[in-house]
C-alpha cells in the first residue's frame, strides 16, 4: 500500500468545492442500442476471462484509461502508436510502463466488436466500457458510463507532461493539474486513492523518500514509520533488481462518483473525432 495512503495521509485534512462542467450532453447510456445492440454482452464476454487469465489487466486498463482522458479528454488518443518520426502520447516516458494487458484486451474487444457491428463502436468507448467493467470485476464499485465517445484525431507526446503528473510532482502542482481539469481536492484524493487499490508501483518512484532521504533522516519524516521501515524490506534490492514493486491498497467512498467524472473528460463527439479501425492508429484518409 505505497502511494495512496501517502496521499492520504497528506491530504486528509484538505477539501474544496469547485463549480464543475463537462461537454458531455451528446452521450447516452444507450447509444449502441441500435447501432450494436450486444456491445455490453461482447464486452463482457472478452474483458471477464482476459482478467481471470491475467490477473494484471484490471490495474493496467485503469492507469490507460487515466492517461488517456487526462491529456486531450478520453479520446483514445493514448493509444496511438508512434510512426515516422510522429511522436505520440506512447511516445513519453511516463506512458513507457504502462502495461501490455490493457492493450490487448482493447485489441480483443475491438476484434470483436468489428466483427458483430463494423466501424460502430469506438475505441475511446471500449476503453471507457472496459475500465468499468474491470473495477466491477476485481471487487471495486459500479459507476455508469455514458456512450457515443469518438477516437481524437490528435495524439502529440508534447500534450503529456502539462497534464500527468508525476509521483515526485509537488502537491500544489498535482493539485493544479487537477484543479484544471474540473476536479475538486476530494475528488483527487478519491480518484488517487481508489485509483492506486489496484496494481503495483515500481519501488525507484518512492526511494528518494525511504532510502538517503536527508543529511539529518534517512526516511522522509512525514511517512509513516512503520509503513516506510516495510516499504524499506520490501525495496531492499531495488537497485540491483528494477523490477521490485510494491503492491498498492485502500479504497474511497467517493471513487465511483469521480470515476463518472473521469469518464466524460473533453469527450469527443460527431465531426470532432471518428471511429477508429485499428485502435492503435488513425484512420487512413480517402
Ligand atoms: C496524478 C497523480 C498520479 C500519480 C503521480 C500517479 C503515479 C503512479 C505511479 C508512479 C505508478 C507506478 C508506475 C510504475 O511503477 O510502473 C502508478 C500506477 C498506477 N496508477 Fe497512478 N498516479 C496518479 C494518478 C492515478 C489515478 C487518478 C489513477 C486512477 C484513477 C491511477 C491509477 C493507477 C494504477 C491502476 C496503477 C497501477 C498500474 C499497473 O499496475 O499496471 N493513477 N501511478
């Protein structure tokens, strides 16, 4: 349990209420009734046993997902592979660790889907549908989410820093990052916390802060004793092995309702984007 509850204990005494919109009211829940009327059946279909047989992909699906509607809104534009010297978001380092699983479950889906309903269902909508689907399956809560998303026409590595924030960001700017984007301090200690129940963190993100942290402390005073003094054993060989991660926990009330919010991030809909063959590439021009 390494970053939320670092999180939390930091940010427990902080909360606000900012006024919040979203350009969002051309999404539907039923937005494929017509159109591929067994998109949540084959959804389901594909995402539940890819998570039985790699356990991982719940934790990977959620953290694209993240990426994704964080820098552009959730436009699938996370998933563009670099080409030709055309930097894309992939392209950045902090989308380097993000993981294969979640990838091929959106390849899995989309297969499918191209193959019961032809370029009708996006892939920012897959990812959106999957990411759900997966919190529900691994024990986390149900929160809805609306359809008809279309695939951005835009991925540039460039768009990234400004807006992913990173695990040595200050708290002022993490809360900037967040501020900018519609969300409240409640809602990003939830989304963090929540957030981080899943999955593993690579212990090189939080050594400077249990290992050498001062000439006067070894360990960052504002940690938890005990809890950094388990995160030292755990990371012993941190250096030696790059691989050592330490597996994160605790869960928020408020996470569902902030993940609706996620969700809905600078959607794309009609003209402004397009439903994507290949997800992992924009449609070719005529
Ligand atoms: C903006 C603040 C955030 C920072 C600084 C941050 C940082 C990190 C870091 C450093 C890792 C470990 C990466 C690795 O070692 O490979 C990680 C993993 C993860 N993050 Fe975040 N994160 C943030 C927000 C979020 C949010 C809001 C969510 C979800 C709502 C999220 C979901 C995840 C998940 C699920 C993983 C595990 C991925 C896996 O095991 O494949 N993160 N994050």
């Amino acid at each position: 349990m390494a970053i939320p509850l670092l999180f939390l204990l930091m940010l427990s005494s902080i909360s606000s209420m900012i006024p919040v919109s979203h350009s969002h009211s051309h999404l539907s829940l039923d937005y494929y009734a017509k159109t591929c009327p067994d998109f949540q059946r084959i959804m389901q279909e594909i995402v539940t046993p890819k998570q039985i047989s790699s356990p991982t992909t719940a934790a990977a699906t959620l953290r694209v997902f993240f990426h994704d509607c964080m820098v552009d809104g959730c436009d699938a534009s996370v998933l563009i592979k670099p080409t030709n010297g055309h930097n894309t978001e992939m392209s950045q380092d902090i989308n380097h660790s993000l993981s294969g699983d979640s990838y091929d479950v959106i390849v899995r889906a989309k297969t499918a889907l191209e193959i019961a309903c032809p370029n009708v269902v996006s892939c920012s909508d897959i990812l959106a549908t999957a990411t759900r689907h997966l919190i529900k399956q691994v024990g986390g809560p149900y929160y809805q989410v609306l359809l008809g998303r279309k695939d951005g026409f835009v991925s540039n590595m460039s768009h990234v820093e400004e807006s992913l924030t990173r695990s040595n960001t200050t708290m002022d700017k993490m809360i900037a990052a967040f501020t900018k984007k519609g969300f409240t301090i409640r809602e990003m200690v939830a989304l963090l916390g929540g957030g981080h129940t899943l999955g593993f963190v690579h212990c090189v993100e939080f050594a400077p802060r249990i290992f050498n942290f001062s000439a006067t402390s070894e360990i960052d005073p504002s940690l938890n004793p005990g809890f950094a003094a388990r995160l030292r054993q755990l990371c012993a060989n941190y250096k030696t092995n790059p691989d050592m991660a330490a597996f994160m926990d605790p869960m928020s009330p408020d996470f569902a309702r902030a993940m609706e919010k996620v969700s809905v991030l600078g959607v794309k809909t009609g003209r402004r984007g397009e439903v994507r063959t290949d997800c992992f590439a924009f449609n070719t021009k005529a």
